[in-house]
C-alpha cells in the first residue's frame, strides 16, 4: 500500500502542461453530470427529470465557496455553469468555442460520473480534449476502481493517456487546490483522496443551482446528504469502499439553516437525504429536533425521504420523530428473502422474519416504507423469485424497487468477479442494474431478464396498486398514487428503471453513442414517429390502468360505502348474484340508502331534504358523476365486443347509440380522472 501511495504520490505531482505561469483573468467552470446511453446508442434525457444530482449540488457550492472567499484572487471573474444532461443538452461545440477567448481559463468537470455513465463521459472528455480543454472525471466510477484494484483499468487508461484528469474520492478541503492548479495550467494526470476521507462538518452545505430549480418530476425538491459513510460489509456495495466505514457527519446547524433558506429564499419544501444509512447518522435525532421545532413553531413544515437499514426501527424514538420531523417515505434495503443470499452477500443485519415488523413500525408512524430488490444473488432461480415477489407484495410495503445483482467497480463482488473466471460483460453502459452483466448459473437463456421485469409488473399491477391503495390512509393515498404513476412510465412506457428514467423523452440525432453511425434524417424522423407511437399508447394505457385503480380506491361518501357494502355481501354468495334481476338490484339500492336515512325519511347528506333513494338514482345515471362508477370493466368489456364484431365484419350488430353514450361516458370520466389528479396535486403543493 505505501509503495502504491507513492505512486499515485507521484503522479499527482506531474503536471499534464509545462509548469510555466499562466496568467487568466477569468475562470469559465463547467460542472456537468452526465447521463448514459440507452440501448441504440441516445442519451436519455427527459423533460421532467427524477432526482436532482447531489454531487452537482455539492460541487456547485464548494465552487461558490471558493469564489466567495476571493483566495484564487479577488480580481478574478467566475462564471459557473451547471448542467444535468438528464434533463439539459450539452452544447459541446459552443463549450469549445468559449474556451478560446483570450485571458480565459475553461475547466469542465465531469462529476458524479457512475459506472454505467463512465462511457458517456468519456466520449464528451474525449471530445473536449481534442480541442485542448482542460477536463477532469471524478466520481463512483474512478473512485471505485481506484480504491479496490492495484492500477487503472483500461477504460481510465484510455481517458488518462488523452489527457483527462482523474479525481478519486471527495474533493472538499481539496477543491481550492485543484481550481488553482487548473488556473496554472498545472493539473496532476491523477488526484487520489481516497485514504484519508475529508471531515465534512465544517463544508459548505450543497446548494441546487438556479437553472436546475423545478426541471424534475417533483417541484421544490432538493437533495441534501447529511453524512456520509456506512459501517455495514455488503458485498455489492461500493459506498463503503469509496465513501468510507466510518460515518462522518455535518454540522446541524448548518443543515437547518440551509433548510430554512431554501424554504423562504427558494420554495424548496421536499427533500431526499441521500445518506446511505439516515439512521447511522450520529446527528439524526438533532437533525430531527431542529425540524420538529421548524414544523410547530416556525410553520415550516418540509418533507423529506431517507434510506435506513432494517434495524432501524429498533432505535429508540427514531421512528416517531421521524415522522414527527415530516419523513414521508423511507426506503429500506431488504435486498433479498431469502437468508441464504442475505448471508452470501455479507448482509448479516438483514433478517426476513422481522421485515414484517420492520414495515409496519413505519406504516403506523405514517411513513411510507419503499423496498429495496436485488434479483441474481447465488441462490436465486426463477421459480423462487416468483414466489418472493408474492412474498414481497404481502409485506404491506406501499413501493418497491427492483434491480439486477450488479457487479459495481468499487464493490467487492466486482474484486472477486475479476480475480475468478467470471465472465463480465465488458460494456459499462449495462451497469445500470436493469441489464445481465454476468452469467448466472440459475437463470440462463433471458430467463433472468424475464423475471426481472415480471417482477415490475406483478408489484404494479392492477389488483395490487388497488391492494396498496385500499390500505393507506387518506393523507397519504395521493403521493402513493403519483409514485405509481411515476414508476409504471417509467418501466411501462420509457422501458427503462424509475431512478434513471423520467416524463417526456427527448432526444438529439447527434447525441449519439460514437459505436452507433449517425442516422440519416429520413431515419431518424422515423424512430422519433415510432417513439412518439409508443409514448402515446403507452400513456394511453397507463391512463386507463391508473383511472381503474382510482375508480375502485378513491374516497367515497357514505351512502356510496353503505351500497358499496351491500353489493359486496352479494357478492359473497355467487347464485344470487349471477341470478340477481332488476328488481332486485332496485331493492338493494333501496335498502342500502334507507339505512343512512332518518327517521323522517329523509337522507342524512342530503342538503335540500331530497329523499336518499331520489338523490342516489340520480347520481347512478348521471353521466356526469362517478360516484356510482366502481370499475371501467363494463366500458372495456363493451368496446372488446364492438371490436370483435368489427373484425367479422358484422357492423350490423353494433349498437351505435350504445358507442356514442360510452364514448361520451368515457370522456367525462376522463375529464372528472384528470382534473381529481390535478386538484389533488395543487391542493398537496399548497399544504406543503
């Protein structure tokens, strides 16, 4: 290790440029996160994003520090450019022509670079390189390899040999330093920072830039890490090699008063703490007194989501002031259900018998438990994952999240893969824990992949997002739903993981993988017309699939709940309800509404006196209510036998005024779906 440290010792020292005194009067600071590549070669970039970068935000702040404090030389100017390519293009050529205006240094930063965007970066480095920018690549990728194998591989080589810097581990209490070596034109081919991981107590909370405010799927959102660290061993874990066991910690005060700031100064009102283990953090529970003080006293009442081991809920008071604190969701790594993976993968702290204890400690607190998946562990095989995910759906978990055993640089089971014979797929771009990156022994011939997205499908199906729904209280029915929402499109209709994928897909025919040739006009126009065909029956479906589930879990009053009940008892004994007749249907209704009524006759909610059995046959044929409409299967039904006759050609037999009163039905269903969906999310953005 000392003669490696040398090495990198070295290195550091050797500058890629002459070491002779450049004088700038300005420095240019591109700070870009990219994206990756999605199968035929696009970035994926969306209008609406999912998750702000962190690393940007991070960067973006230690930059403004540097700037503010004046020590690279007051009489320097800044511009600072932040861009997430998820949901931004990268102008690659105006980046190069600014770099050649005279007295200005030009430094791109490519940053939070993870595995599976490292060939993205690396095509934009290389790009820039070429035309003599300077250009540096930090990140999980880097900094994982660098950590847990003895040289570069050859990937980094490829970059480091063009002339690209390298960054391994976290740059604060480094940043200033590695500013005034590019401003001299002095930058090392390697900084490695990775042995001694800086204290961030004292290190500028991050900040979202300006131009990224509102570009994601959920506005006024921010991230903020609050420690940093993990003291558990999973094996497919790269943060406790690259971020270190020991946990470190922020200081309090300066998270709440960066909360309090983004509140008044920004609007920001949610959050996601994306500490790898909230609970491990040692400042949790004055981070989580400082909130509930600025819920009940000041009237700031932030909500956030956080990632917690599954031991957490035995620690003392954490649940309760969690919510307290205003933790809306909190996602859990229950990794696996099976206690022969579990131990394979060192997750030792991991227990299946007590995940249903886990789950509803969270449930009663009102936080809504999110679950972790990983399918390809040893002991997986096809017909067991299919009876987990039964399992997983009975836990009571209102979301989960399912991905691909991934072998990560930076984790051991990357370590262990490459010193073995495991066969790895060589393309980085599939390390995006949704592709096969390695032959497993149980699951061969697709049959890996196949259950994979089964498993998307059987969680968010239909029955069970009604199951989920059913169950969740009225205050939190609504963010469940859009989480739905938000994860069918994107496994649904984008064909992609939530994490990566967000809303409207865009796409540029230049920015494509350099392995790909560039696609003639002509053709391009017709994947885009493909693409837009398969965004709208996608949505299409999706729309249907989501108004189902809305129709049958949606709040109801309670004359509509009496005969809800009632229905559901005759349900219960199937000969009378196949044999049921009209009158008897009209004498159920009856008896369900005179149970609301009062003694006078006259309905409990009625307003104006109007008696129950009037107002509640009102409202049954009333196209414009729905408060009598359970399910769309009838529609659907009706629409299959109108298909089915056209395709045998029996016009003749379709009733018209039928498909213009369902058509009509169909539109002010659509209408009431939307506009509840709409009202719902204003009224929950005004509350916040």
């Amino acid at each position: 290790m000392d003669e490696e440290n040398s090495v990198c010792d070295f290195i550091c020292r050797t500058p890629i440029r002459s070491s002779k005194q450049y004088s700038y009067h300005k420095l240019h600071l591109y700070l870009i996160k990219p994206s990756k590549y999605d199968d035929d070669g696009y970035v994926i970039r969306h209008w609406k994003g999912v998750l702000p970068s962190n690393t940007l935000a991070c960067l973006y702040a230690l930059s403004e520090d540097v700037r503010s404090r004046g020590v690279l030389g007051r009489d320097l100017k800044w511009e600072v450019c932040t861009i997430d390519e998820t949901v931004q293009n990268i102008e690659v050529r105006n980046m190069i022509g600014a770099s050649r205006r005279k007295g200005v240094k030009t430094l791109v930063c490519l940053v939070g670079v993870q595995s599976n965007q490292f060939p993205r970066a690396a095509d934009i480095a290389l790009e820039l390189r070429a035309a003599g920018m300077s250009v540096l690549i930090g990140g999980f990728h880097v900094s994982g390899v660098m950590a847990t194998l003895p040289e570069l591989t050859p990937e980094l080589q490829r970059v480091k040999e063009a002339g690209v810097t390298l960054v391994g581990g976290e740059v604060e209490g480094h940043w200033e330093d590695l500013l005034r070596d590019a401003l001299n034109d002095k930058l090392c081919a390697v900084y490695r920072y990775l042995d001694h991981p800086p204290s961030i107590s004292e290190s500028p909370i991050p900040m979202i830039p300006a131009n990224l405010r509102n570009k994601y799927a959920v506005r006024h959102m921010a991230t903020l890490d609050c420690g940093r660290g993990c003291p558990y061993q999973c094996s497919f874990c790269t943060v406790i090699n690259v971020q270190g066991r020991q946990m470190r910690f922020r200081s309090v005060g300066a998270i709440v008063e960066k909360i309090r700031e983004n509140y008044y100064r920004h609007k920001i009102r949610h959050y996601f703490f994306t500490d790898d283990n909230f609970c491990r953090n040692g400042q949790w529970e004055n981070i989580f007194d400082a909130l509930i003080r600025m819920r009940e006293e000041e009237g700031i009442k932030i909500t956030f989501m956080m990632q917690v081991d599954t031991k957490s809920y035995r620690v003392d008071g954490f649940i309760e002031k969690a919510s307290r604190a205003g933790c809306s969701q909190v996602f859990i790594g229950i990794e696996s259900l099976n206690e022969a993976n579990l131990k394979s993968a060192g997750k030792n702290q991991n227990q299946t018998s007590h995940f249903k204890e886990l789950i509803e400690a969270y449930r009663k607190a009102g936080i809504s438990p999110h679950l972790a998946y990983i399918i390809g562990f040893p002991f997986d095989g096809e017909d067991s994952v299919r009876e987990d995910i039964g399992k997983l759906q009975d836990l009571g978990a209102e979301q989960a999240s399912f991905f691909m055993l991934t072998p990560l640089p930076g984790s051991m089971d990357y370590v262990r893969m490459k010193q073995g014979s495991a066969i790895l797929d060589h393309d980085l771009n599939n390390y995006d824990s949704f592709h096969e990156t390695f032959r497993h022994e149980n699951m061969r011939g697709g049959s890996w992949s196949r259950v994979y997205w089964e498993a998307w499908t059987r969680f968010y199906s239909v029955e069970n997002m009604k199951r989920i729904l059913y169950r969740v209280t009225a205050k939190k029915y609504w963010g469940v739903f859009y989480n739905f929402i938000w994860y069918k499109n994107a496994f649904q209709v984008e064909g992609g993981h939530p994490m990566i994928h967000g809303f409207i897909r865009l796409k540029g025919r230049r920015n494509r993988r350099k392995c790909f040739s560039l696609e003639s006009h002509w053709n391009y126009f017709k994947r885009r017309l493909s693409d837009f065909s398969r965004l709208v029956s996608g949505w299409g479906r999706l729309v249907l699939e989501m108004e189902e589930v809305w129709l049958a879990t949606r709040k109801r009053s309670p004359l509509e709940e009496q005969v809800v009940g009632e229905l559901s008892r005759l349900r219960s004994r199937v000969n009378e309800w196949r044999n049921i007749r009209l009158s008897d249907l009209q004498r159920l209704y009856r008896q369900a509404a005179e149970k609301l009524e009062h003694p006078t006759g006259r309905c409990v909610l009625s307003r104006f006196s109007i008696p129950s059995q009037f107002r509640l046959w009102l409202r049954k044929w009333n196209v414009f209510s729905d408060s009598l409409t359970f399910t769309r299967r009838p529609m659907t039904q009706f629409w299959k036998k109108v298909i089915g006759q056209l395709m045998r050609g029996h016009v003749h037999r379709i009733s018209f005024l039928g498909v213009a009163f369902t058509s009509f039905r169909e539109g002010v269903l659509f209408l009431r779906f939307i506009i509840s969906v709409l009202r719902r999310s204003t009224c929950a953005e005004s509350r916040s």
